[in-house]
C-alpha cells in the first residue's frame, strides 16, 4: 500500500484533530503518501481530496473539532454515491482508508468495501462512547468535563436559590456521558436509556432528600426518548412535588461536543490514529482499532455497531447510595 487517506465522518469530537496528526505522521514515518478528505463521505463523492504532509497536522493536537471538517452524507449511503466516491479514490490511486468517526461511519465504510474493496480501519470518534469495542471513545473524557464544568456551575446556583434542576445532556441513545458527569458532579439522580427509571422513584428521592434538609437537587438526564426529554420529566414532577419546589431544566447541547480536548483524549486520540493506520497497513479492514484495558485491539466494524456497551450496574447503584 502506498496511498492512503484519512477522513473525519459524523458528529465531530474534541481529539479528531489528535487522531487525524497521528495518522498524517504516522504515515509520513512509514513513507506512505497521506491524503486528506474534507467532509467525509460528502467530500469523498465531490472529490474535495488533498495531499497532506507532516506540516499540514502542525499545531492542531490541542484543537477542538477537525480541520478536515465533518459531514453526514445521505448521499454516500445509495448505491449512485458510493460510485461517485470510488471514482474519486480510484483518480487520486487511493488504496486503503482511516475513517474517524461512529457507527454511521463504519456501516457506510461496510458497504463500501463490500461493492469495491477498498479497505477502511476506523478509528472511534464520537462524544457518546456508544461503540463495542473500545473502553473509550475520542472525545468523550472533553465531553464528560465539559458537562462536568457547567453541572458545577448549575450547582452553584441551584444551591442558592433552592431548586431543582433537571440537566439534559448529549449522547443521542447511550447514557455514558449522563452517568460519568453525573457522578463527578454529585447529582441526585441520573436518568439513562440504558436502565429506566420510573417517574415515581424520581420523585420518592427528591422527596426524600427534600426531608432531609437538602436544599437543592441535580437530575441528570441522557438526551432522548428512552431516558425521556427533560421538560417532559420536570413537567410530571412539578405536579407530583409537595410542597410545590422551584424546578428549572438546562439543556446543555453542543457546547459538549466542542473546545480544547482533555490530555486523555489528546493521548487516546493519538494512539487510535496511529493504530488504526498500522493496521491498514497490516492488512486489516472492516476493523474499528480501540483501547481495551490499555491494550490496542481491532474489532470488525459490525460489531461495534452490533454489540452492546453496557453501563455498569455498580455506578447506577453507586448514585443512589452516594445520594443519600
Ligand atoms: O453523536 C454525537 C451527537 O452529539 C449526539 O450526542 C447527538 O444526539 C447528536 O450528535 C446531535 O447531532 P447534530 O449535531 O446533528 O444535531
């Protein structure tokens, strides 16, 4: 193999930038040719491709978002924009891919390599930690400290005013980011898809802790349906609280998937990306590399998306305990 390129796909996550100089020097090192493609498959179907060397990743291992930008492209998953894209990589004699993102990501790279055979390594990029595979994803340690600094903040107030605050945070179906950033933040109650808690036991704690003198309370809710959309919690509880306790709902939003990344993302990030292009190398494809109890593992990409990544049931209990 001797030209690759390196792509950032989906939400985009605090250390993509990390990753994508790893997989730019680290090909460098190899004396590899390294491509860079802007906007993911979008990029990749319009051909927006160009050469990088060791100068183009200079200065951005401390950057959040991607200077490769990001995009999620409907077009890359029909048959017509899949064409288009080999098109691209066949003119530029591209051979093998590093794409870093999720599971929109890789099930697209599935496919491609599927109908036209070029392999794709992934490294795992996103805020929500929802891939098998790996114990962490890029960007979600930035994610949980981001949250983490305006639960504190949230606190400060609450406390103040005597009231409950009910903070809904990103992680579209997985509750990672609610449970690590409620816990860090001490809050009353976490609410995740993965174990749903009844409305009624919500309020038995609040109630609970408002008998015990607490003045204020945090209820930290993972985004969606599942867990339940925060307004919608607040609603129900306001009716059933007596008596009647002054409640608040903060959405925190995009500003999780922004700013400078953590030194664990930063570190993480770099060792995926060098991963993920060494194992191009090797001969890997279909293959998501991941951290796993510090070692550096592949796993086929229908896995990643496939299998499920549990929460541990020890820190759903440890809430309730350290809440009491
Ligand atoms: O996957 C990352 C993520 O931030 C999710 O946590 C969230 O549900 C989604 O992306 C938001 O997507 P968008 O930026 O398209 O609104």
């Amino acid at each position: 193999m001797k030209r690759i390129a390196v792509f950032t796909s989906g939400g985009d996550a605090p250390g993509m930038n990390a990753c994508i100089r790893a997989v730019v020097r680290g090909a460098v090192y190899h004396g590899l040719e390294v491509f860079g493609i802007r906007r993911g498959y979008s990029g990749m179907i319009n051909g927006d491709i160009f050469q990088m060397t060791s100068h183009s990743v200079s200065n951005i291992v401390q950057r959040g978002g991607t200077i490769l930008k990001s995009a999620r492209s409907k077009e890359f998953m029909t048959p017509e924009g899949r064409a288009k894209a080999a098109e691209q990589l066949q003119k530029f004699g591209i051979e093998g891919l590093v794409a870093i993102g999720g599971n929109g990501t890789f099930t697209g790279a599935t496919l491609f390599y599927d109908e036209y055979g070029i392999p794709t390594v992934g490294a795992p990029g996103t805020i929500d930690n929802d891939l098998y595979g790996t114990d962490h994803t890029i960007g979600f340690d930035t994610a949980v400290n981001t949250a983490l600094e305006a639960i504190d903040k949230i606190r400060d107030t609450a406390d103040s005013h005597d009231r409950i605050f009910f903070i809904e945070v990103m992680g579209r179906d997985s509750g990672y980011i609610a449970i690590q950033s409620g816990i860090a933040g001490g809050a009353e109650m976490v609410m995740v898809p993965e174990v749903l808690t009844p409305i009624s036991e919500v309020v038995e704690t609040l109630k609970a802790g408002w008998s015990r003198q607490k003045s204020s309370s945090i209820v930290v809710i993972a985004e969606g349906e599942e867990a339940g959309i925060a307004t919608e919690i607040a609603e129900k509880i306001r009716a059933q609280v007596e008596p009647k306790v002054d409640m608040r709902v903060t959405t925190l939003g995009h500003i999780q998937r922004g700013g400078i990344p953590t030194a664990y993302d930063r570190i993480l990030a770099s060792r995926l990306g060098l991963g993920a292009l060494e194992g191009l190398m090797n001969g890997e494809k279909n293959v998501m590399a991941g951290v796993v109890n510090n070692e550096l593992v592949y796993t086929p990409f229908r896995d990643t998306i496939r299998l499920p990544k549990p929460i541990s049931e020890d820190l759903l209990r440890m809430v309730k305990i350290l809440s009491v």
